[in-house]
C-alpha cells in the first residue's frame, strides 16, 4: 500500500483531515461527503470489523507497522505520515491517539429493518451534544440494547467526538435516523412497541414499576439536556417512566439516565 511522507500541507488527499476543530464544517462535510473520521488504532480497528471502507489513514510515523497490518485488506489505501506539527497544523489539535481514517460512511437500514428483530430500542430526540450521544452509545452497547434510533435535528452519531467517547461503540451497535413523530409513532407501534419516554411528569410511572413489569418491546426515548422531549415525544409516548431521585436533586445527565434506565429494563433470565 502506498505509503507517503508528507512535508507540506497542499495535497488534496489531506483536505479530508483539514481543520477538525471547526464544527460547523465538519457537519457540513461529514454526512455530504459521505465520509467521516476515525481516531486512534481501536477506533479504527472497530471501524475496520463493521466493514467500513476506508480512504486514507494520517498516522504519526511510530504507528505504521499497525496501520499498515490493519489495512493489509485495502492495498490501495495511501498512509500519509507526519510529524506531529504538521499534523497538528493541519487538524487543528494534538494527534495524541496516533492516528486518524478517513473512513466511507456505510448505507444505513431503514427503521423498519431494525425493529423487526429488535426489542429493546434507544431513540434520541434532538441531542445536539455529541459528547452524550456517544456516551448513551456506549451505554446501548454495555447494557444490551438492540438499535438505536436518531431524530432528524440530533447531532451525528459518526462526528469524530461521538465515535471516539463512544469507543468506537458508534460503529458496532445498529442506528438509523427516524422520521418525524406522526410518521415514526405509528411504525413503532406496527411493529409492536410500547414507546416509553424518559421524563418528568407528575403521572409518570418510576422506573422500578414500569421494570418490574416490562412489555415485551420497549421503545425508550430520550431526550435533550435542559428542554427535555418535546411535546410531539411525549404526545407520541405509550408511558412516561422517571427515574426517583433524592436530595432535591431533578434528574441525572441524559447519557447517566439512559444507563440506568437500560439496565434496569434488560430482559431477566428466570
């Protein structure tokens, strides 16, 4: 595979790497492009097993013999390699995890395919912060859930940010966007799902009672710090559950609630 030193910055190759700070560009180019960015060798290695194509890999040179082992399946995928200023010149920030891909993003399922086999759901409602839309990622992927589903204005599970606090979960655990609610509550409910909003109400059932008698299917939906779901989210809702808390204390971070909520709502072997 091609391996190349890089000296200066005006390769086109390099402008899929260019300025990573910027977000607003960064949203633009990701999903349009069809690309997205995978950082540090586990990242890519994840990304590389969900057999995600990759475009290019900018590496420190201390990280070639993995990079090169990881793309023996891609002969044609060029390496560039740098030193850590310029690649920082170029990015925006410190390579610390060694390594970056340019990675193809991969057609994703429509909603129905996934609820077919699926019976515990995660569906995000507008998070714009991609810091917690990786970590509930995580969650989903520690705690058992089948898919996850996304809102049209939630942030993008595949930005550089999600991926990486999700470690690299993002790219295992099945997702899809979802249209909106009056299209989105009747397929949930096709498909045989009770759709549970996590939220505060003063008819909302705790947590505790709702798991102590799951239904078969649960759909459980999230929404954004502060706001909270809308009033289309809980219109939509079969039930709203809210987790009890103590010492004057409302709620939890929506990624610590998602969480809690999936395992208490896991499946239990008798």
């Amino acid at each position: 595979m091609p391996v190349i030193q890089i000296s200066d910055l005006d390769r086109p190759e390099l402008d899929d790497y260019a300025r990573l700070t910027d977000v607003a560009l960064r949203r633009k180019l990701e999903p349009a492009g069809g690309l997205y960015l995978a950082e540090s060798t586990k990242v890519i290695s994840r990304a590389l097993a969900a057999g995600h194509l990759p475009r290019s890999a900018l590496i420190r040179s201390s990280w070639l013999q993995e990079i090169e082992q990881m793309l023996r399946d891609h002969p044609d995928v060029p390496i560039f390699v740098g030193e850590d200023e310029l690649i920082e010149r170029l990015t925006g920030l410190h390579l610390h995890r060694g390594a970056l891909a340019s990675m193809h993003r991969p057609v994703l399922p429509s909603p129905g395919e996934l609820l077919a086999t699926a019976s515990r759901v995660v569906i995000l409602e507008d998070i714009v912060d991609h810091t917690n839309v990786g970590a509930i990622f995580r969650a989903v992927a520690g705690l058992g859930a089948d898919a996850v589903f996304i809102t049209p204005r939630c942030a993008d599970p595949l930005y550089r940010r999600s991926v990486r606090v999700s470690m690299g979960t993002v790219l295992q655990v099945p997702w899809t966007r979802l249209p909106e609610w009056r299209e989105a509550a009747p397929l949930l409910h096709d498909h045989g799902f009770t759709i549970a909003a996590l939220a505060l109400a003063d008819d909302a059932l705790t947590l505790d009672r709702f798991a102590a008698d799951p239904p078969e299917r649960i759909a459980l939906v999230l929404g954004t710090e502060g706001d909270g779901l809308s009033h289309r989210a809980l219109a939509a809702a079969d039930v709203t559950v809210t987790i009890p808390m103590l010492h004057g204390v409302d709620s939890l971070n929506v990624a610590a609630a998602s969480a809690v909520a999936l395992w208490a709502i896991q499946p239990r072997t008798q």
